[in-house]
C-alpha cells in the first residue's frame, strides 16, 4: 500500500476537532473519513476500507472504549489510536488493554499525530504482509505450469475433485503429489472441511492403525488417554494418506474397510462409528510390482485406483520450465529477504538438458541456490555444474533436448524461441512416440490438426526410431 493511498477514520464529537485532524492528515496525502458519533463510526466501518481509526474516548451515547472493543472484535487488524484529554490517564490504561495501538493527548500536536499514524499504518502493512504470507505459505505454490500435461492434469483434476471417489496420484518424488491432494480437497464440496494429511512413511508400523482410527484408553501399552484418530478428524473432509505404499498390511485391511463401509472402529474399541471421508492417496512407489510382491493389498489398490492421477515428471513437462523458474526465483528472493534477479537466457537452455531425477523438488532448490549464489543476474556459469545434459543420467525423455542443448551450449546464449522449439520437438516426439507413430492418435493427443502434426514433424526433422534430428522425412505409420 502507497502511503499516499492510505485511508483514516477520525472519530469525534467536536466538530472542530474532526476538522484539525482532516487537515493535518489531508496534508499529508492520507484520505480521511469523520464521524461523530460511535454508530456512524460503525457504519463507515462496515462500508469502506479503513487503514487506521482515531476515536476520542468521550463519546456521546456509546462511548469511543466500547467502540474500541467493537473494533477490535470486528476488524482485528485494524490499528486504533485513541483521543484523551490530559486528565484521562486511567481510560488511557483501560483503551491500552483493549487493544488500541496507542493514544494522543489534547491538545493534539501536529507531529505527534502525523508520527503516531504513520507507525500504525506501517504496522499495519506489517501484519498485512503476516497475512498473505501465511495465506500462500501452505499452498504457495498453486500449481504451476501450462504444458499439455499440467492442462490435463487439470482438467481431471476439475472432474474429479467434487465427487467421493477416492483418488490415488502416481508420480515420481518431487512432482507435486501432494500440491494436488491440497487441490483436490480445495475445489471438492468438502472445501470447509479438515484436510488430513497422514504420511504413513512416517510413522511406524506398529503405531499407524492408533493414528489412523484412535484407540481406546489402554487398549495396548502405550496407549493412555482415549485417542481420536485422523478418519474421525477427517470427517467430513479429506483424509490424505501420503506414501501409502508405506502403510503396513493390517492397516491396509482396516483401510479398506472404511473405505467399503464408511465405517471405523478404534482400535481395542467395539462399537463402529460412521464417518463420512474422502481419502486421497499418493505414493512413488510401484504398487502392482507391490501387489505382485504380496507387500500391498490388490484388493485395495483397487478401490483406491478408481481415479488414478498421475503427476508428470518435469522432463516430460519441461515447456512449464520458465514459468516455474519465475516463480521459484521470486519466491526464493522474498523468503531470503533478497531482490530478484534476472535470468540470462541460456539459463533456461541448460537447465532444460537436465534430466530432473527430483522434479519440481530439485528445481525450486536449485532456483534458490542460483538466487543466492549468483551476482547481479543469473548466468550460466552460475548453474552448478551438476544440472546438465551430461548429469541426473539420461532418458529417452529428454535425449532430444540434450542434443540440442548440449549443441547450444557451445554458442553461447539460446533465444527463449530456442528453448520453445527444443521443447516442443521433445514433446511432440514422445506423443509420436506414445501412439506408436500413428499421427492420426498423436495429433488428437497433442490437440492439433494432423496436417499441421505432419509440418511439425517434417520442421523438427522427426523420424521413427531416431532421436537427435534427421535429415530425410519421418516415415510415420498412418492408420
Ligand atoms: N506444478 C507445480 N507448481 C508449483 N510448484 C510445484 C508444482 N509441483 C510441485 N511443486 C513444488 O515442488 C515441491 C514438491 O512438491 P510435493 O511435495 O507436492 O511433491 P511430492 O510429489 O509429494 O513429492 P514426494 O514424493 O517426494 O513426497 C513443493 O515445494 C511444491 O510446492
Ligand atoms: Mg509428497
């Protein structure tokens, strides 16, 4: 908020009072809005965005402490000086306890005034900044990214979430597992409800059924007091079980009990209560080979797996890479009190040829390493010498983009169409590549006409069983 910007209420039986204070806070750019009784005060409250109150003590009818705590109830950010004549000294203390943010004295003196509002209006951008902090901190990363996998990712993601289904999302560590969880429960009817998040690597095997359904008071040593477990907390809302490839068989069977009943008993506990939740469930881990292996249950990989999501890789995403650097680099600018940077081109370049073993993980630590680590802009020379096409191993995923970029690197920087074009190529040669080349299926994937499909193939120089750039045409398979 520009200072200039900022709106005070003064509140004032005395008319010349009110019109001192409109003056001395009109010059210095400040809006001003006056009432003169706690009733008016109120309603101007209610109407209009307020960034400091003044009340005089004396008021008449509802005096300016009981409006004081009305304020402080009503509008808890919103610093309140108060007005006393210099033989109030006790409403003075009494205005202190309920809240107000500090006083002046009549006669009022024109400094004192202008210093003491600043000081409120400054602390109140502090608690403002509080705010939006610990609005976006849980979540302050929306999800990020417009690539074709993020946008369908989406779309299930809108389809699903308002239904009961239980989801299970796939992915690889670092991919944003559990920021889509968090969306999931966000944009499901049961918004208003508890999102609780259990991560069942986390606790040991032995423990995880008491956590899960509570337990009943000494029901196994250990056990004191009765315990209300988190399908319980959850009712009504989310229940995310995260790493649930962790989870040992017995809760697994109780899992899956409640999942086919809607019904929990806590643990050393007869009596079934009903609970009415949504679980979500994530994991890295490879839950058929699982099953196969007997360390998994198919019974309830089944149930889970009615709305499988997967979370894509960033090397099969890597067109959401300025996007999501941006962001990571702003971010890591304001955590770390620093100013954010700007990002040679190249930078892009190179950090596109890595192969992301960690995913989004890895890139947000690295965007804040090169935040901190580099000078006035962040060059390539800054990029630590791990992140490249030579290191995290290689993949069919990204082989094309490390031809070009291990190319690139050699001529200095790459424009950003540079980055657009090696992104898409990869892309496009992996839905080719997904459908078998059959550009009728790879087309309607990409969401493009075939005929244009056909240019891009022959544009990036695509050709069946080759991935570093080909000099005759592709000899795709049509249907
Ligand atoms: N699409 C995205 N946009 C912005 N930030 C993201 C995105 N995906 C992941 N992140 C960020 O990357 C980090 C890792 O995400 P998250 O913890 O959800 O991953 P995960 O899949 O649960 O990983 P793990 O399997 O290791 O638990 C978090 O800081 C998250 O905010
Ligand atoms: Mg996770």
């Amino acid at each position: 908020m520009p200072p200039g910007a900022a709106t005070i209420l003064v509140v004032d039986d005395e008319p010349n009072i009110r019109k001192t204070l409109r003056m001395v806070l009109e010059s210095e750019g400040w809006a001003v809005l006056d009432a003169g009784t706690a009733e008016e005060a109120e309603a101007l409250l209610q109407a209009e965005p307020v960034n400091v109150a003044i009340f005089d003590i004396k008021l008449p009818g509802t005096d300016g402490l009981t409006l004081l705590s009305r304020a402080r109830e009503l509008w808890r950010d919103l610093p309140v000086i108060v007005i006393s004549g210099h033989a109030d000294a006790p409403e003075i203390g009494d205005a202190m306890k309920r809240g107000a943010y500090g006083f002046l004295q009549k006669p009022l003196e024109r400094e004192r005034v202008i210093v003491t509002v600043r000081s409120a209006l400054e602390w109140r951008q502090l608690k403002d900044g509080e705010r939006t902090q610990a609005a976006r901190e849980p979540r302050f990363d929306d999800m990020v990214g417009q690539s074709p996998a993020m946008r369908r990712l989406r779309e299930e993601i809108a389809k699903v979430a308002p239904t009961r289904a239980p989801v299970l999302i796939l992915g690889e560590s670092g991919t944003g597992k559990e920021l889509i969880a968090e969306e999931l429960h966000r944009r499901s009817k049961r918004a208003a409800g508890r999102f609780e998040k259990v991560n069942c690597a986390a606790i040991p095997g032995e423990l995880i059924e008491s956590e899960l359904f509570g337990h009943e008071k000494g029901s196994f040593s250990g056990a004191g007091a009765r315990r209300v477990g988190r399908f319980e907390l959850a009712d009504g809302g989310t229940l995310f079980l995260d790493e649930i490839g962790d989870m040992s068989l017995a809760a697994q069977a109780k899992v899956l009990r409640a999942l086919e009943n809607a019904e929990i008993t806590r643990v050393g506990g007869e009596k079934a209560f009903t609970v009415d939740v949504r679980v979500i469930a994530a994991t890295n881990q490879d839950l058929d080979g699982m099953v196969r292996a007997g360390t998994f249950r198919e019974d309830l990989l089944h149930r889970l797996k009615v709305v499988p999501l997967h979370a894509p890789p960033l090397r099969e995403r890597l067109s959401d890479l300025p996007a999501l650097v941006d962001r990571f680099v702003t971010l890591a600018a304001r955590r770390n009190d620093l100013r954010s940077k700007p990002l040679e081109p190249a930078v892009l370049e190179r950090l596109a040829g890595y192969r992301w073993p960690g995913n989004v993980r890895e890139l947000r630590n690295v965007c804040e390493r090169l935040l901190i680590m580099s000078g006035d802009r962040i060059r390539v020379a800054d990029v630590p010498a791990d992140i490249g096409p030579r290191a995290g191993g290689t993949t069919a995923g990204n082989g094309a983009a490390m031809g070009v970029a291990a190319g690139a690197a050699g001529h200095g920087e790459v424009a950003l169409k540079d980055l657009r074009d090696l992104v898409e190529r990869d892309y496009i040669l992996k839905k080719l590549e997904e459908h078998d080349w059959n550009v009728t299926q790879a087309a309607q994937a990409l969401g493009i006409e075939r005929t244009n499909l056909h240019k891009k193939i022959k544009q990036h120089g695509l050709a069946r069983g080759r991935r570093g750039g080909a000099e005759d045409e592709g000899q795709e398979t049509e249907p």
